[in-house]
C-alpha cells in the first residue's frame, strides 16, 4: 500500500507541478551479492582495474517480484560464463555498449551488457534464472550468481512512433544491431574468446579522440528515443569529451523534443549528470544548446549556478545535488 501510494503520489506531482518536484529521491531496499565469483587469470581488461571487486558506483537497477532490486557492480566473470555458455549452444555473444568503452579508456565496468545471435526463447531456455523485461525487443535479463546481465538479441528497429520504442524489431546480425545503437563510443563489442575489439563504426578512433558522435544519421538517433538528446550531453559532460558538430547541432535543433520523454526519465538522465563529477559542464551544455529552460523552465544559467554547481562532488547524494 506504502508503495501503490508513493507512485500515486509521483505521478501526481508529475502532472501538476511539473519536473523540479520529481526530484525527490525515494528510498528502495536494495540486495548485493557479495560472493566471490571469480575466474582466474581471465584476461579481459584493456587497462588496469581501478576499482574494488565489492564497490558499487553506477549500478543498474531493476525491478524484481517482491520488490527487491539487484545490483550489478561485479567483475565480469559472469558475464564471461553467460557468453560460453551462448557459445556452447551454437550463437554467437559478446560484450557490447558502455562497458566496451570504459575497458577502452582503462576505467572497469559498473556493469556488462551482452548481445547474441540467440533469440530470447533461446535465451530463457538456456539459464534457468530470467526475467523477459524486453522479449518483445530482444531483451532478456538474465540473474547468474545473484547479478542480472540484460542480454539482448541482435536487432534491428521497426519504425519510431512514441519517441522511444519501436513498432517493432526483426533479429538480425551482429554488425546490423550495432548500427542502431546511439553513439559510436557504446557501439563497440568484445570477443572474450579471442580478446578482441570490434568495430563497425570506428567508437575506438572518437574515444582516442574525445568525441561523441552519433552513428549514422544524427536527426534520426534522436527522433528514435528522445532521451539521447540528454545522453548526449552527459558523456560529453562526464567524460570530457566534444560532441562532434552535426550531433550537437541536431541536439540544438531537437531541443524542444525533450519534453516528449517522461519526467521519469528526464530526472534520472539529470541526476547522472549532476552526480558524475561534471555537473557544472553539464548544465551549461543543457544551457547552449535549449534543453534546460525546456526541462527547468524555472532555473536559468548564471554565474551563481555555475559556481555552486561546481561544488557538486562525484557520487553527491542525489538529494543534495538537486
């Protein structure tokens, strides 16, 4: 009941007084596997691991009967067993996205997304623990050893009619999933088998050279999801990088779209980019280029802003960075 009326609560509030009052955090219990679940002498990572076996720092959550939540913030060991064991079956798997990029520029995962050949039947049918948080897109999570890995069939998109999902998708091969994904530094794979990059849009030469840039078409990556407008602007921001010049002329021109995202959504983009160390950066990009009075209407950029934002530190509570 507590809960049903908190989310009452929220979507009231959301309807009526607009974002700033989505910026209240509501507590959830939260379960961490601790366990040692390591494979030894795995070489994966392209640099040195910086960061403890047990520390979580941008975990992804997700939603689980009972109200529990899991988090991710493990080696990549089982993500390594979950791609064998797709590989034993016959599919193709890899890594892919974020967790490719940061093994890159020699920073561990928080987390380890997989992409395979496998439908997602397949994928149900192989582990025994899943959750179908996507099967319709080709989205299995699947929970191995208490962490939940979201493996996702090869896809491509169907048309775009809600600014965020799909009509429909068709499964399809590795290098045509890759091509719809959002910028080119998370569109990279991993092969743990051979320890090798691959790259159909050249992410690693935008990491060596700190840019992002959306693959493709920029108008038409963020008319398939409006919430890459905001994506755009926190990697730029958290990872020092410059938004390559037809991407953010498109963020710029598609500015007013933002508000088609759910205050949802636009809270966490917003609390990302408060809370990764860069968030003055970050606003005065919201700023240049027209998504902040569209978002914030009541917060205007200013040298007082930008000052007290400074002093937001990395990992700020949520709450004290709003």
């Amino acid at each position: 009941a507590e809960q049903s009326h908190r989310g009452h609560v929220r979507n009231k509030i959301c309807r009526e007084r607009g974002i700033l009052e989505m910026f209240v955090d509501l507590r959830d219990h939260s379960v961490v596997d601790k366990t040692s679940n390591r494979v030894p002498n795995e070489a994966l990572f392209l640099g040195k691991q910086i960061v403890d076996t047990e520390e979580i720092h941008s975990s992804k959550r997700h939603n689980t009967p009972g109200r529990r939540r899991y988090h991710s913030g493990v080696k990549p060991d089982s993500a390594i067993e979950i791609i064998r064991q797709l590989r034993q079956k016959g599919h193709e798997a890899y890594l892919v996205g974020g967790c490719v990029r940061d093994m890159v520029m020699k920073i561990e995962p928080s987390d380890y997304d997989i992409a395979t050949s496998a439908p997602p039947a397949e994928i149900m049918k192989i582990f025994p623990h899943t959750e179908p948080i996507g099967a319709q897109f080709g989205v299995v999570l699947v929970i191995h050893r208490g962490h939940p890995f979201e493996v996702a069939t090869f896809r491509s998109d169907e048309a775009y009619v809600d600014g965020r999902r799909p009509t429909a998708v068709a499964f399809t091969d590795a290098k045509t999933d890759v091509l719809r994904r959002d910028f080119t530094i998370n569109g990279l794979l991993y092969d743990p088998t051979e320890q090798r990059i691959i790259d159909y849009v050249s992410g690693q030469a935008d990491i060596r050279d700190r840019i992002v840039r959306a693959i493709g078409d920029p108008q038409q990556r963020f008319a398939e999801d409006k919430l890459r407008l905001l994506r755009a602007i926190r990697f730029g921001a958290r990872l020092g990088y410059t938004i390559e010049s037809e991407t953010w002329a498109a963020v710029c021109r598609m500015a007013p779209e933002i508000k088609r995202v759910s205050a949802e959504r636009i809270r966490e983009e917003l609390a990302r980019i408060l809370t990764e160390g860069q968030a003055s950066t970050g606003f005065r990009l919201l700023h240049e280029s027209g998504i902040l009075p569209e978002i914030v209407p009541a917060v205007s950029w200013d040298d007082h802003l930008e000052r007290c934002l400074e002093e937001i530190p990395a990992k700020a509570a949520e709450d004290f960075a709003f």
